[in-house]
C-alpha cells in the first residue's frame, strides 16, 4: 500500500505489477466508452430523447464519474487502494450487461408506457441506472495514480496521474474506433459489451494474482465463464426486447450505427420504431398520402423526383402514381430498407424507384443530377440533426438541384384549430428561412402543416389538380381539402407566418430551440429548489477550487463544449455519418494521450506558468473556431470534397484535445492541497464536473439559443479567467 502524506517514502513496485496496474486502466478506457456508447442509446431510446435528453444524459454521467473520483479518497484514507481498485474493476466488467437489461425491462414499469418523460424524469431515472458503473468506474482512474505512483513518491511525476491518463485515453481511443468501425456492425448490445466485460476480468485477475488475492482471483474467472457461457447459449437482447415490447408482438429487432430498429405487430398493424421513437406505421394512407399529393399536384406531369426518407412506408409507391419516370429515394439506415423489403416488399419493388442508402443531405450536396419535385419526408426537427433538413443552407443546396420550376415539400407539426405562440414562432421560421432561397412559398393548414417552395408558380387547388390527374385518394381529396383549406385557417397561417423571426441555419439551429420549447413546455418545472440547490452547489465547489484545479475545470467544460460544436460542423457538412462521428470521438482522445504524454515530461519549473499558457491557448482557440467552420462550410459547397472537410475538422478535435490533455498532468503537480491520494481525485473530479456541466448546456440549450458563435466565445471567456487566476496565484499579474 502507499504511505500517506509525510509519511516516509516507500520504494516503488516491482515493474510487472506496475504494468498490470497501467493495462488494467486501458481496459477501463475501452469500458467507458463502449459503455457509455452502449447504454446512452438504450437511455434515448427508453426516453425517445433529442439532444436535450441527450445533454443530460452525458451530464449525469459525467457528474458520476466525478462523484466517483471523490469516492476514491476513501478507499485511499483506509489504507486499501489495490483491494478497491480489483473489486472494481470487476464491478465495471459485470455491471453494464445488467444495466442495459434493467433500462428496457423497467421503462415501463417506472413510467406510463407510451408517454413522454421529459428533462426531470430523464435526468432522475439516467442519474439512478448510470449511477452504479459511473461512481465505480470513476473512483478507479484516481485509485490508479495511487498504485502507480509508489514508483517515484518525492519526484515531478509522484501522483502518477500522467501515465494513467495516458493509459486510459489509449484505451478509450481503441475502445472508440473498435465500437464505431467494428462491434457495433456485428454484434447486438449484450454480446458487444461482453467484450470489454471479459477484457476487464482478465485484467482483473491478472492483477489479483501478482497481488496473491485468490478470492479476486476465483471471483472474475467464474465471472468470465459465466458470461462466455451466457452470450454463447443464451439470448438476452430478444428477452430484454420482448419485455420492452410487452404489448405487442416483436417480428424483428436489429442494430446498425445508425440506430436500433424494432418492428412490432399490433392488431395486424406494423408499427418501425427506431430509437425509441415510432417511424411509421402499416395502413396510414393519411400519412402516406399528406406527404406525397401536395407536393406532386404542383407538376403533375413532370418525371424525376427525389425522396429523402419515408419511403418504406409507401410514400415512395405512391409518388409513382403519377407516372414519374425514375423516382430517386434516399435512406441513412439500410437496416430499415432490410426490414422493410421484408415486410412490405410491395413498396420497393417497382424498378422506377433508385435507392442510394446515404444520408440525404450528402446526397444533395454531392449529386449532379436535377430533379423536377423535391420531397423531405424527415420527422419534425427535434435534433440538431434533423434540423439539417430545414436550415438555410439545406434549401440553398436543394435548390441547386431543382429544375428552373422545381418543386420543394416538406412538412411539420401539426395545426388543428388553433396556433399558440410557439407553433407560430416555428412556422414563421420555417417560412422566413425558405424565402431565403426561393421566390414564391405556400403553407397548406393540413393534418401535418405543408411547406411548398419554388421560383416558379404554386397551385392551392390541389383537390383539382389531383382530380384532373385521375388520381383517386382515400383521404387527400375535395371534401378532406375543403374541410382543412377553410378561409379562417388560412387567414391564421398567414398571420403565423408573417411575423417576424429569425432564419434557421446549420450554426443556428433556432427551430431546433423552439421545437424543444415547445416540446418543454409539456411539463411545467418550477424554478425551486431541485435547481436553485444545484447551483449553489456549484458556486461554492467553484469558489474552493484552487488555481490548477480551476484550470480543469474550464478545459474539462471547453473539452466537452468545442466537441460538441465540431460534431455539429461534422454532422452539418459531412453528413449524418456514424463513422466519420466515430473518427472525430477517436482523434479526440488520440489528441489528449499526445498531450497528457508531452506534458509529463515538463520540467517541474513550467507547471505554472504551463496551466497559465494551456488556458490561454484554448481560450484562443475557442475564439477562432468559429473563423475556421464558416470558411470550410464555404468551401464545402462549391470545390473542397468532404475529405478534406473531415479531415480539417478532425485536425481541429485533435489540436483542441492535445491543450486539455496538456493540462493533467501538470495539474497534478500543481497547488491542489494534500499529498498524492488527495490531487487526483480532485483533479480527477473538476474535470469530470467541468465536462458534465458543458454537456448539460451546449448542444441542448446554449447553441440553439445563440448560436456557435457565441458559446465559442463563453467556453474562451471561462478559460481567461482560469489563465489569470493561475498568475496571479504565481504573482505574475
């Protein structure tokens, strides 16, 4: 065990062990992320969560993991660190396979089934199933820099944390890339997280056996076997399913990058849920119809259409209705065509139809063919990255692509009689933003309201256009129009639309901020003492940290916060592409293993004045990251290929990542009070709660509200004040 502070110095482990003690936290690198990964898509589906949902969730667990590094302390005090530490990490290995069960078999059972849970719910019932692995796995990294440290108690480098930051980063970077470009291919969640589960036993009772503990020992080879045995003859994913689904008949469940896909049947009726979050359902001509004929009334004769998603459902069979000569559908997932040609192959099946399996708006971006109608059948924008279908920048390229008196129709929420202040905020939105490219735009009071642009003539007869086709419509005919198409509802859509409002852009997602207005406004939250509480909280841990450890907490929230605007760039400009998403997440943390190892072998004399400079040298960057995406946004639209654009922004993660990384192990020779077994967990911890509170704040709430640039601008501020406190506590100011 390691001496306390002041006690007298100890020699250092023997090598093996501390080797076993430094793979053992790559394991747990490997971990964390492939959990993290694994269970944050299980909690959205559970909660049919945006990127609001999302933030908290990432929050939570963040906020855990820095808990859990607080946690360390005690084992460190009670004189057990390696004992804890094993015990540990075999709680990591075995806790996420359960964790998974229990989200999909207790949703319903905790919440009413079928209901939205909203920011409360989701944060209370994420903080209690993520809580178990987050508070273990978070005291390890500091219960690590314990064990490593023995080797050089008294020298630049006694607390360790360098060496296991470095070792956890690689591990998180091989956990990433083997998530992101391999397992989640093959493998469905159970089997997937038995990989590091098995990788962490191993490590486990390698390092119980050099110690001589044989019940550690005993413990994780039973485990290993046990779960070899378990994912090899058993099937948890269509038990966990089929209690998620208890009312209804599973007929299909898979998983791909890009979402887990289950088809159930009810009554004969299929219902596509994706992520939690229902698709489509069989025998919904309204839906089917609403998206198609007042898009396709506008040119009736006209021959080559595009369709960006919903085509399964039949949207794609009855644009062909009309006749069209080649019908281009465009879908992300291939898993729903898979199952779609399944279940319906009757909707695919004409040869007209074309199907380019990519993400529609980089399909727009990079296709030189033109189109006479443009259909955009995404759901309403409630994600950043549906969003991208009704931005500024996705009409201007649209645009592009149309035929001189081409057609573009997409539509969103829904208007029965009356229009509240916030659906007329988005709806006036939405119009602002299509006059921004087009010439004449028509807003159709329907069942989902219709958004029709061109620089060419838009028709409102649409029952006669339809009629003079020969078309026959079950619901999309004269006495449904006549019905919807009254002279009050369309006096209230233009009182909507001609309001003034901002313009929705790809850095700028306003109606992503209003959707989510809206969609908040169903659950009424007081402003008391559930948050009141946290932020005091907040304010007083702030006011005790010491200079360093301020230090890490701004770049913890810098890290955290600048991620998120480059995977909003990524997403933007490259695509909805889960792969290139895992690369930027990967470059990430190859970025902090570069800096975290250059900076511990600073000599002792930088440390000050290093944190100083590392601050200083991300604020800077926040400020000029903005002036970076805007131009590669330019660029991206006229001659530089998304490689490049990949590329660039995957320069930028790494660049951002190396000065956070940089920042740990100076830290941990810096002013935080105590000896080894107090730094790190401190250390530890401010950086988790600085990235919990950026995930909290940025991509669910402060970048819809003002936007990239000035979140960019905070996140540098935040930094400054870091860099000048650290010299005026080395008396340089």
């Amino acid at each position: 065990m390691m001496a306390h502070p002041g006690s007298p110095q100890r020699p250092g482990p023997p090598q093996p062990l501390r080797l076993r003690v430094l793979f053992s936290v790559g394991a747990l690198g490997v971990s964390c992320v492939m959990t993290q990964l694994v269970l944050m898509r299980e909690l959205l589906c559970a909660f049919a969560g945006n990127e609001l949902v999302l933030g908290v969730i990432l929050g939570d667990w963040l906020l855990l993991m820095g808990l859990g590094a607080g946690v360390a302390r005690v084992a460190y005090r009670l004189g057990c660190p390696a004992t804890a530490f094993i015990w540990g990490q075999i709680l990591v290995a075995v806790l996420p396979p359960i964790q998974v069960f229990a989200v999909r078999a207790l949703r319903d059972i905790v919440f009413v089934r079928g209901s939205d849970v909203g920011l409360v719910g989701s944060s209370l019932g994420s903080f209690i199933l993520l809580a178990p692995f987050c508070l273990v796995s978070g005291s390890l990294l500091p219960l690590a820099c314990n064990l490593v440290s023995r080797e050089s108690v008294g020298t630049q480098r006694a607390s360790g944390l360098g060496r296991v930051y470095v070792a956890d980063s690689l591990g998180s970077v091989a956990g990433g890339a083997l998530f992101g470009f391999v397992l989640v291919w093959w493998l469905e969640p159970f089997a997937l997280l038995c990989v590091p589960a098995l990788l962490n036993l191993g490590c486990a009772a390698a390092l119980a056996a050099r110690l001589k503990q044989s019940a550690c020992v005993v413990t994780a080879l039973s485990l290993a076997l046990t779960l070899g045995i378990g994912v090899t003859l058993g099937d948890c994913d269509a038990v966990s399913t089929s209690l998620q689904y208890r009312h209804q008949e599973v007929l299909f469940r898979g998983q791909s990058p890009y979402g887990r896909l289950v088809v159930t049947r009810t009554a004969g009726q299929l219902d596509f849920v994706e992520n939690g979050v229902p698709l489509f359902s069989t025998d919904n001509p309204e839906a089917v119809e609403e998206a198609v004929h007042y898009a396709m009334a506008q040119r009736p004769d006209e021959r080559r259409v595009l369709l960006v998603a919903g085509g399964v459902s039949g949207t794609a069979k009855e644009i062909l209705r009309y006749g069209v000569g080649e019908l281009t559908y465009v879908e992300l997932d291939p898993m729903i065509l898979t199952a779609g040609r399944r279940f319906m192959p009757e909707c695919l099946s004409d040869p007209r139809i074309k199907v380019a399996t990519t993400d529609g708006r980089r399909f727009i971006q990079q296709t030189r063919e033109r189109f006479d109608v443009v259909i955009v059948n995404t759901p309403d924008p409630s994600t950043s990255q549906i969003n991208r279908f009704y931005t500024a920048e996705l009409f201007a390229e649209v645009k592009a692509i149309l035929a001189p008196q081409g057609v573009l129709a997409f539509g969103f929420e829904h208007y029965e009689n009356y229009i509240n202040m916030q659906l007329a905020q988005m709806l006036a939105c939405a119009h602002q933003t299509l006059r921004q490219a087009f010439v004449n735009v028509l807003v159709l009071p329907v069942g989902r309201v219709s958004f029709l642009a061109s620089d060419g003539p838009l028709h409102s007869d649409i029952a006669t256009r339809i009629e003079q086709r020969g078309i026959t419509t079950r619901f999309v005919n004269r006495h449904y129009l006549d019905a919807m198409l009254t002279p009050d509802r369309l006096a209230d859509i233009q009182r909507a639309v001609a309001q003034p409002a901002a313009v929705n852009r790809d850095f700028n997602p306003v109606l992503y901020f209003q959707h989510s207005t809206r969609w908040l406004s169903q659950f009424p939250v007081r402003i008391g003492f559930w948050v009141l509480l946290p932020l005091a909280a907040l304010v007083v841990y702030l006011s005790r940290m010491a200079p360093a450890t301020l230090t890490i907490f701004t770049g913890g929230f810098a890290a955290s916060t600048l991620e998120v605007v480059l995977l909003l760039a990524l997403q933007a400009l490259c695509g909805s592409l889960y792969q290139m998403m895992g690369m930027v997440v990967t470059v990430f943390m190859a970025g902090l293993v570069v800096g975290a190892w250059t900076a511990d072998r600073f000599p002792p004399h930088l440390r000050a004045r290093g944190l100083a400079m590392l601050a200083a040298g991300i604020a800077l960057f926040a400020a000029l990251l903005p002036l970076s995406l805007f131009p590669l946004a330019a660029l991206n639209r006229s001659v530089v290929s998304p490689g490049w654009v990949q590329a660039s922004l995957g320069l930028l993660a790494f660049v951002l990542a190396a000065l956070v990384g940089m920042e740990f192990p100076l830290a941990g020779r810096g002013d935080a009070p105590g000896g080894p077994g107090d730094k790190a967990p401190r250390v530890f911890s401010a950086d988790f709660v600085g990235a919990s509170l950026g995930a909290f704040l940025a991509g669910g709430l402060l970048i819809p509200i003002w936007g990239v640039v000035a979140v960019c601008l905070l996140t540098a501020g935040l930094n400054v004040v870091a860099c000048v406190a650290m010299l005026v506590r080395t008396n340089r100011l």
